[in-house]
C-alpha cells in the first residue's frame, strides 16, 4: 500500500529502534547473519542492510566483508577471470622530440555520396591520416579505392604535413598496390622503411589496436556525420568539410585534464601544429543570396 506521506508509513518496531550490540557481543549471531546471506548471496550492503533491521551491530560491515569472504559460493561466481594482456606501445608511439606525423598511420572510411553533375551521383571515400605521437588527424578525400587514386591522396598529404618516417596501414589493396608502384618507380628504396601493412596480420590482429586508429576515425565520422546530415555535396564542398571537421578534432584535448584554473588551459593536437588551441577563423556575417545553394 502506497502512502503519500512519509510519517503515515506502517514500519515494525524493530526496524524503528534496532537492539544495539557492540562488536565484542555480536559474534554469536554470525550464524544468523549467515543464514540472511545464504539466502540471495547479496553484498556486503545487502547482509548488512538485513541484519540491521533487526539488530544495529557496530562494524556490521566488518563481519558482513568475513561472511562474504567465507562464502564458498560468492567466491565461486565472483571469481577474476583471466584477462588478456596488453601489448606494448611500439616504439612509434613514444618517439619524443619529434615533428608531427612522422610516424604516420593511415586507413580509408566512407563511402560518401557527391554531385559530379545535373543529375550524376558518385562515391567519394574518406582518407584519414592520424600522428602515433601528437594523436592528430588529417583527412584527404578519395575519388575511389585505386592504387593511383592513394598515390594522389599521399602526394597531397606530403605537401601540406610533409613526409614521414614511417607509414602504418592494413593490408588493403590500395596500400598494397601504392607500395608496389613505389617500388618499380625507385629502384633501390626499400619499403619496410616507408609502408609498413602489418596492421590487420593474421598472427597479430591485436597490433592495429595500438595506433588507436578506429577511436581517431569513429571521431571524424561522427562529426561529419553531425555536419554533412543526409545532404548530397559537391567534391569541393566535401573537401571544405573534411578540413573543418579535421580543424575540429584537433580541437579536442589529450592528456589530463586541468581542474584548477592556475594550471592554464588544456592541450591539443593543434597547439603542436599551430602554436594555439583553434585557428579562430570567422564564420560570417554573410552577405544575403538567392542561390539556395547557400540558404
């Protein structure tokens, strides 16, 4: 029966004024307390919450922790388990002193529907490209999965961060290929120094993990995913959004956290690529247009 006040509650006696024992005289009702346990093996709240309905025991949290730990059961079901050990960061990974995106991993996302024409619609892909060591991210856009289409992509990812050390990826097609074609056009290179495809192995499926590169794309998507919607873009449009969205997850912070105000402001990728936390660029007022386009 529900009561809308609180005084008007139907409470036993008992459970108003529990009989206080001290801790030297409450050991003979341990088998009690055993017996409540034994019924649902809760907690320690739990044992503690029963007995003191009847019974206001100092250190009942004490004896309530010895009957939870003499349980053959609870011991039983709560058991650890084994878990998997965590491999070592590799050496790309912690290399101080370091430019940005010399340790470089890459992977491809999308595909993204965009307007070539009145009518035509084709699928554009996404190419991110994240720092091992700064967690930065760079986005380039794909016109399709080629060998030659990558190579674009990586010419262009050169001019603007330069060229890394050392390049992570899958084994997908296009990097593989990429590497292939690189390798008939300088004789003599050797490419497990540039093009690294030991992300996805087979002996070592755990090892792509250690880049954190499905955190670094799940945060782009989502954001383009916030911005793009279900609308359909133009290729160049596409582009603007993917170096706002790249500005914007460079914003975010690594690291710890500051909570006091004396400690200054957070850090993020973009104070190591730009010397300052965004690069405050505005965004309007805007002239008015009929081009809807533009509404």
């Amino acid at each position: 029966m529900r009561c809308r006040r609180s005084d008007e509650m139907v409470i036993k006696d008992s459970s108003l004024s529990p009989q206080e024992l001290d801790e030297a005289e409450n050991y003979w009702i341990l088998k009690a307390q055993q017996s409540l346990h034994e019924q649902v093996h809760g907690g320690v709240a739990v044992t503690a919450g029963k007995v003191r309905k009847r019974y206001w025991i100092i250190g009942v949290a004490k004896l309530a922790k010895t009957i939870k730990f003499r349980c053959v059961k609870c011991r039983r079901m709560g058991r650890q388990t084994e878990n998997q050990l965590m491999a070592d960061l590799p050496a790309e990974r912690l290399a101080p002193f370091t430019p940005p995106f010399l340790y470089t991993a890459c992977d491809y996302f999308g595909p993204y529907s965009v307007k070539v024409g009145r009518n035509k619609v084709a699928k554009h892909y996404g190419v991110i490209f994240t720092c091992l060591n700064t967690r930065a991210v760079h986005l380039e856009v794909a016109v399709d999965c080629s060998s030659m289409e990558f190579l674009q992509v990586l010419c262009r990812f050169f001019a603007i961060r330069g060229q890394p050390l050392i390049i992570l990826s899958d084994n997908g097609t296009q990097f593989v290929g990429a590497e292939k074609e690189l390798k008939k056009m300088v004789k003599g290179w050797n490419s497990k120094d540039f093009v690294r495809n030991d992300g996805c192995s087979g002996n070592s499926p755990h090892h792509w993990c250690l880049t954190r590169m499905g955190a670094q794309r799940q945060n782009c998507k989502i954001a383009l995913k916030k911005a793009i919607g279900e609308q359909t873009l133009t290729p160049f449009e596409l582009q603007t959004c993917f170096m706002e969205v790249s500005n914007l997850v460079n914003q975010r912070p690594i690291g710890r956290i500051p909570n006091d105000p004396d400690d200054g402001s957070f850090l993020c990728p973009n104070d190591i690529l730009l010397g300052r936390a965004s690069s405050r660029t505005p965004h309007g007022p805007f002239r008015q247009t009929k081009n809807p386009r533009h509404s």
